[in-house]
C-alpha cells in the first residue's frame, strides 16, 4: 500500500475486488503452491521448505498449508507418492 501511495485500507478493499480474495490470503496460497512443488518434485524436507520460505518454523508452515489445501505436509507428500 505505502510503495503505492495508497492507504492500507483502500489498498485491501481494491486487492479484493481485483483477485476476489484478500492479499495475506493470496500471499500465502502462493506460498503453498510453491511448497507443494518444493515437497513433491524437489523431495525436500518440511522444515527446509518452511526455511525456504520464510515462515516463522515448521508448526507454523504445516498449520499455514493444512489452512490452505486441508491437509498438512506430510499427508500431502503421502498422497502424492501414491499416484
């Protein structure tokens, strides 16, 4: 909002209307579909993905990611390796 020269509200209120969904929102889906590759085709760690991306430690990556796609990390990888 601020490198936009707009208020914070404005900003969220205008994000919402364009994207049909708030920025932290679509932040942290971006977030997640990226992980989910890091997870599947990368075969990296939950932690090295949670540390790759920034988030505070991997309790906090698995809740964001189980709140995002309904299961957590390691279910997700569990389902994938079936295919």
């Amino acid at each position: 909002a601020g490198a936009l020269k707009m208020s914070p509200s404005y900003f969220i209120r205008l994000f919402k209307r364009l994207f049909k969904t708030g920025p932290m929102r679509y932040y942290y889906s971006l977030k997640i579909s990226i992980a989910q590759r890091y997870l599947v085709k990368a075969g990296f760690t939950v932690q090295r993905v949670s540390d790759l991306l920034d988030f505070t430690n991997s309790f906090h990556f698995s809740r964001v990611f189980k709140k995002h796609s309904g299961i957590s990390p390691k279910q997700f990888m569990a389902l994938y390796l079936k295919k």
